[in-house]
C-alpha cells in the first residue's frame, strides 16, 4: 500500500462524526477612501491621489528620480521591459515598478495583485520600489467582499498590504526586509 | 532534561528573561488592539473554529479534493507518511534536478522534520530566507517561536552573529543596518536558488491553491525566481472553500502580531509557465492525533502563536525550553502525541491560567488539553518520581480529615519553629527558591469556626 492509501485510511479511520460547514455571513464595513487611507499609512505605505488616470506618468515623475531602471505596462516613459521570460539579471537591477492593482481592501489595506498584472511574477516583491495604480472605485470594506469578488485567484495572485517589513531584529520594525522597500498606491478617480 | 531544568538555564540571566517577558506581553497587547478594533472578531473565531472541526470531519474528502484539484492545476502532489518520506521526497526532487542550492521560507513542518540537516548532510546547500530564522541558521539554534523565531536573541547576538559570518562591523547592532545587509546577502541567495522551498498557511481544496503568508517577502521572492517550488504542508492545512480565507486571513495576523493582514498574502494555484510546483502532503503522527478524541482539536491550529506571547510560562522560560518544534502551550499538547516519554514534562509547564484558550483564534482548549494530557500521562506511569508520590501522599491526606487538621496543626507550628534555612531550604522545597512563605497564622479555619457563637453560623 502507498503511503497515499495508508494515510487516507488512517484519517478515514480517525475523523469524528461529520459536523457541518458553517455559512460566512458577508461581514460589512467602512469601505471608504479615509479608512483605506489611513490603513495603508499605518502598515507603512503611501498614498498619492491623482486627479486623473492623464497625469498618472506626471506624478510618478515627481515622486520618483527620473533615472530609476522602472519597469510598467502602463506607463510609457518605461525604461526596462520586462515580460515572464526576462533575465533574473534584468530583473534584480528594477528599481521602481509601477503596476496595475485590481481593488482594494479598506480593513487592512491591502491590494488584489493577479500574475497577469505583474509582468513577471517575480517583479513585484524584487523591484527596490513598488507603485501599484488604484481606482477609488474599487474599494471594498472587508476580505469577505474582497474574496467574493473573485471568482478564481488565477495561476498566482496576492493580496500585498504595504512594504516589506521585519520586526525580526528585537522587534524593531524595519521597512524593507527582502521585497519591495516602499509601496506607494497612486489612487486614480 | 525537563521543561523546568531547560528553564533554569533560561532564568539564569535575569534582565533578558524580563525582557524577553516584557516584549511578548507587548506583543499580545498589540494583538488586543486588534482584535478590539475588529467587533465582528469573536464571531469569526467561532466561524474559524467550525470551519476547521468541519475540515476534519471530512478530511478523507478534502485531502483527495485537494489532490485532484491541484494535480488538475498542472502541481505534482506528493504524500509523506512521516518525516523520513518527507525528507526523503524533497531530496528526490532536488537531485532529480540536479540542484544543489535551495532557498527556502518559513515552515515549521520542515523544522519537524528536520529537513535542513537530511539536505546538508547530501551535499545541498539550503538558505533559510526569513530574517529571523537566518540568524538562527547562522547560530545553529532552533526557532523559540513559531512567528518570531530570534525572540530569544537581544540585537547584541545578531550584531555579532553578522560580524562573525557577514563580515559587518563589530558592535554594529542598529536593526536597520543589519537588516540590510542580510537583505544584500540573501539577494544573492535569490538569484542564485535552484529551487525554492515554502511551508504552506493554508491549503484550499476546491481551487487546488496552497497560499503562504509572509511579511518580508521572503517566500514569493524565492518561489518567483527559481525554476522549481516545492510547498510542504501538514494535513491539517486544509480548508474547504476560497472564501474561507476571508475568515483565516482577518484572524490570523491580527491573532499573531496585531497587524490587519500580512503584508503578502499569496496564493499558488499553477506554477509558472516552464516551471514546477510540487506539494508534499504529510502525516508525520497527525493521523494518530485526528484518533485521540481528547486531543484532535490541537490539529485545528493555524500557528500564529498568541498563545506563546500570552503564556506566562512560555515568557518566562523561552522557547527553547520545550525542546519541540513548536513550543508554549499548543507544543506542549502536540508533542506529548509524538513522543510521550520525551515531552512527559510539558504539559506540566503550565499553570492551567486558560489564557491560551482565551486568545486561540480557533478555539482549541488548549488548557483543558494539557490538563487531560497530565491525566494521560498519570496513567501510562510517565510522571516524575517526586511529583508522583508527593501527589500520592497529598491525596492520602486530603482524603482524611483528621489527618489533614493534624497535619495543619504540625505544620502552623513547625513553620514557626523550625529555621528558615530549613523550611525554606532550596533542596526540598523549591517553591521558595525566589519566595517568601507566608506568616503562618495561629490557628486554622475550621477552628476559627468552631468558637463562633452558634447564631452566627447560619
């Protein structure tokens, strides 16, 4: 017998009775652009508000040096491209990402990143820097409406909320632990 | 050696036990913070909790739901009765690809199966890529925290830990600074991995994802970049549906650290195109625990170690002092499971408060459990000696009333008598190694009572 088999007839064996499947109620919340705001400030991020989806090149411009090595579908003063076959080297010289987030979530601040949003799915974490493109449209309150929104999480996707970070030092909170040294979330109408 | 005999060890340098005290209370302060801010968050350990009772009602089914939902995903799926197999499947894999450098993430499983040493000793380089569990990499220490896993270093040791084998200066201590020379020393390590390794936080079996929660990055970055990913998850990962994770990812961190979520919350369903994903499912002794009634619940346990930083024992005697994987009280009722003799002393290091209980975000009576464990653990005859017979003893006095108001009186006066290095005397009573016993009174209770005037009595 596999050990496939053996554990299979050990858990068959060992269960309890059957209990139900509880039923998740849709918990509601403030999904607005404040609480997203401030929860996204508070696990360390930023957020720029952009006036309109035109002037996103412009403002990136401003927050960011103009030489940064930066990497985007959705920008065209990019100067690295990057699809999922590009070089690790390419890759690792990335200083600023600017990519495409699908909504986010105003109770933790985080952001629905899909891989098809990504260019390589390594991109946003190995960028030095990260700018992830929001509609304030698509904001909702809790993870209970964020994971009903999607009906598949695709081949890889994530939810990211602010920087990388570490407390493994004392509990010293650093910004910048392996990804992405800053997230800024350039929030469009 | 026992938990109070690691402990000791522990409590022999006195301000870092305070310290290591102080910082976990803070830490389970944070947690509070948390939770209050969340009012929904007592209904959703409650929903948690069903969720999970419900998973192992149906593991048979879940588990090979998972399978082909994953093996339908293009991922290999792999079934490891123990640790061996388990160990013995991730070397098959890297030698099947012939490679010899791994970066890997956080995961308790391969600490339990102690993974690292089996692929050291077969020639592979492995990486551990968490901040925290790379210095202890480099001290050859084990985790003392299933989430914080360097709680039991000051900055100090990871200064000299750097210096010593990252070449950064000496009596450079600053958090920041070492952080980012870790962060250029493993950047290397990404780029160069072979095949990157990830525990697994959760497993849905409707969508056939794994999905691996991290705040530093560590695990995307390493399972992004290289040309295999094998997640290693124990049985009782599972849940049954997507939505699920709604309930798991709004009480897992805020349980753990206090923050809302973890700063990756990533979910692998297909692996990238022209690469690998391979999932190693294992037992390693949780099927015998699914069997053991009193003692199935522990499997519901996410691992986010609030009750270790609510523990007053656990912050008092670090986590090295339960000489298990995963220690504090949820390791101090999974492991007497694996091994009895071994672990007979932890669930003893406890003082039964319930704050575990009180804070697992899954409901498991962790305290009841560890409770049932010293029943168990009575009658397979692993208790010490001393607690043994002193037990006994006490249990033949309590059950004789004129031989406990006897005792009482020879004690109230015996107390008084007698020299204090004798009643206090550190061989036979340890109790007062760091206390005082109390002024003993003239006389007891009961003949107190019996001089009241009869009206007063009822």
């Amino acid at each position: 017998m596999s050990s496939r088999e053996k554990i299979l007839a050990a858990v068959t064996a060992n269960q309890p009775a059957e209990v139900p499947l509880p039923t998740v109620p849709f918990f509601e919340g403030d999904a607005s652009v404040e609480k997203f705001t401030a929860l996204v400030q508070a696990i360390g991020g930023r957020v720029v508000e952009v006036a309109a989806l035109a002037h996103l090149e412009e403002v990136v411009r401003q927050l960011f040096p103009a030489d940064y090595r930066m990497a985007s579908p959705l920008l065209s003063s990019t100067n690295v491209s990057v699809d999922a076959q590009t070089p690790l080297a390419v890759l690792a010289d990335v200083e600023l990402a600017v990519l495409q987030g699908e909504f986010g979530v105003a109770e933790n601040g985080a952001i629905w990143l899909p891989e098809e949003n990504m260019l390589h799915r390594a991109l946003p974490m190995i960028t030095q820097h990260l700018a992830l493109v929001l509609s304030q449209q698509q904001l909702v309150a809790t993870m209970h409406q964020a994971y009903a929104r999607l009906a598949t999480v695709g081949g890889y996707g994530t939810f990211l909320a602010g920087p990388s970070k570490t407390a493994d030092i004392e509990q010293s909170l650093v910004i910048g632990a392996h990804g992405a040294r800053s997230l800024t979330v350039l929030l469009v109408p | 050696m026992s938990h109070s005999e690691r402990s000791d060890i522990f409590l022999l340098d006195a301000e870092r036990t305070t310290w290591h005290d102080e910082t976990l209370w803070f830490v389970r302060e944070k947690r509070d913070k948390a939770v209050y801010a969340t009012p929904e968050f007592q209904k959703l350990r409650q929903l948690a909790s069903d969720i999970k009772d419900h998973t192992l009602s149906r593991l048979d089914f879940y588990l090979q739901q998972f399978e082909e939902n994953a093996r339908r995903n293009g991922v290999h799926v792999h079934w490891a009765a123990d640790a061996t197999e388990h160990n013995a499947i991730v070397l098959g894999l890297l030698r099947q690809h012939g490679a010899t450098r791994v970066v890997k993430s956080k995961s308790m499983l391969t600490e339990e199966c102690h993974l690292n040493p089996h692929l050291l000793a077969n020639g592979i380089e492995v990486i551990d890529t968490d901040l925290g569990e790379r210095i202890i990499q480099l001290r050859e220490e084990a985790p003392s925290h299933v989430v914080l896993p360097a709680i039991h270093l000051k900055k100090e040791d990871v200064g000299d830990t750097f210096h010593k084998y990252l070449g950064t200066e000496k009596g450079n201590n600053d958090p920041q600074q070492l952080t980012e020379t870790a962060r250029q020393h493993l950047r290397e390590k990404f780029l160069a991995g072979q095949v990157a390794i990830s525990g697994v936080n959760f497993a849905v079996a409707e969508t056939g994802t794994v999905v691996v929660c991290t705040n530093e990055g560590n695990a995307d970055l390493g399972v992004n970049l290289a040309q295999v990913h094998i997640a290693c998850m124990g049985m009782e990962k599972l849940i049954p549906r997507l939505s699920d994770l709604s309930v798991f990812t709004r009480i897992l961190t805020r349980s753990a650290t206090g923050q809302p979520i973890t700063t990756y919350t990533s979910h692998f369903t297909r692996p990238a195109e022209g690469k690998e994903l391979h999932i190693v499912i294992v037992d390693n002794g949780r099927t015998q625990q699914l069997g053991r009634p009193d003692f199935r619940a522990s499997l519901k346990c996410i691992r986010c170690g609030a009750c270790m930083n609510t523990c007053p024992v656990y912050r008092r005697s670090g986590g090295h002092s339960y000489d298990f994987t995963i220690p504090g009280p949820i390791g101090a009722i999974l492991s007497p499971n694996i091994d009895m003799r071994k672990h007979a002393s932890l669930p003893f290091a406890s003082t039964l408060c319930g704050s575990c209980t009180d804070v697992c975000p899954v409901k498991i009576d962790i305290h009841t459990q560890l409770y049932k464990w010293r029943q168990v653990l009575g009658e397979a005859g692993k208790l010490p000696a001393s607690k043994k017979w002193s037990m006994r003893l006490l249990s033949r006095v309590l059950a004789k009333p004129g031989m406990y108001s006897a005792g009482g009186k020879v004690a109230r006066q015996a107390l008084r008598l007698l020299p204090h290095g004798l009643t206090h005397g550190q061989g036979y009573n340890p109790w007062a190694i760091a206390r005082e016993l109390p002024e003993p009174p003239q006389q007891s209770f009961r003949e107190w009572y019996a001089q009241q005037p009869q009206n007063d009595k009822a």
